[in-house]
C-alpha cells in the first residue's frame, strides 16, 4: 500500500478510558504500520456507538463529504470500547443489541467493520487490551482488500 491508501475512522466508547487507550493504541500502531489513515472519533459509552457509526455514514456516503466536513470517506471503521458487567444491570443485553444495530448497518450499507468490544468483571491493568485493538486493525484491513478483491472500491457505499 501507498501511504493513506485507505482510510479507516475508529469509533472509540471512552466509558473505561484506561482500557480504551489501550485498545486504541493497539489498533493505531497496526494501522500505521500498514500506512492506513485513521481517523478518531470518541464517545462517552457504549450505548452511542450505533448512532454515531449511523451519522458517519451519512456524512460521509455521497461521492464526496458534506460540505464543509474535514472527513474523507472511509473505507472501513473499528469499534472500540469497553465497559464494566458489574455497572450495568442489562450489559449482556447492551452488548447484544449494540452489536447487532453496528452490524446491521454495515451489512446494509456494505461496510467493513471491526470490533474491539470488552465486557469486562474489571479493569485488569495487567491486560494486553491492545492486543484486542490490533486485531481489530487487522480484520478491518482483511475486510477492507476483500472488498477491493471482489472488484468493489473499498469506500463505496451500497445498498440492496
């Protein structure tokens, strides 16, 4: 790749910014040592997270960014956040459902997505969150030559 082939926004629950950071790091180091751009956008919890990938796509889904807008299309994004199982009585359900609204809209409109999602018992200082990160740059990036392999412009927007 040439550098800033590609482009990928990464959307970023700093609910847990210990954890967070950790996760963001990993996923920056890969995508910088794969020359991908990358963009951050950050949110205070988990439950914003389909929303904003929402808003991103539209923002960004004609041929070029609202006017105005300092955003490039993105040829893929990475969901990262974390949050605690004990500080939320219906985490599995706020997991389930935040996965399946930020997969739904990627299937709908065709987009590769990543996840570096946690629920954690706790913040475990000693983990390698950014492990986690990177495997999430990774995946993006496989999704993202995917794409392109089937003939696809990587950022293209489609919908049935």
């Amino acid at each position: 790749m040439s550098p800033h082939e590609f482009h990928v926004v990464i959307l970023e629950a700093r609910e847990k910014a210990k954890i967070s950071e950790k996760l963001y790091m990993g996923a920056v180091h890969t995508l910088e040592l794969n020359r991908v751009g990358h963009s951050r956008i950050t949110l205070p919890s988990v439950l914003e997270l389909p929303l904003a990938f929402r808003i991103a796509i539209e923002a960004t889904k004609g041929t070029e960014p609202s006017k105005g807008s300092a955003w490039q299309r993105p040829d893929g994004y990475i969901i990262l956040g974390s949050f605690l199982k004990n500080e939320m009585a219906c985490n599995s359900l706020v997991y389930t459902e935040t996965l399946r609204s930020l997969q739904d809209l990627a299937c709908y409109y065709t987009l590769p997505i990543s996840y570096g999602l946690i629920v954690a018992d706790s913040i475990d200082e000693n983990a390698n969150y950014g492990e986690l990160g990177h495997s999430a740059a990774l995946s993006c990036m496989n999704l993202i030559d995917l794409k392109q392999r089937f003939g696809l412009e990587p950022s293209s927007i489609l919908v049935p």
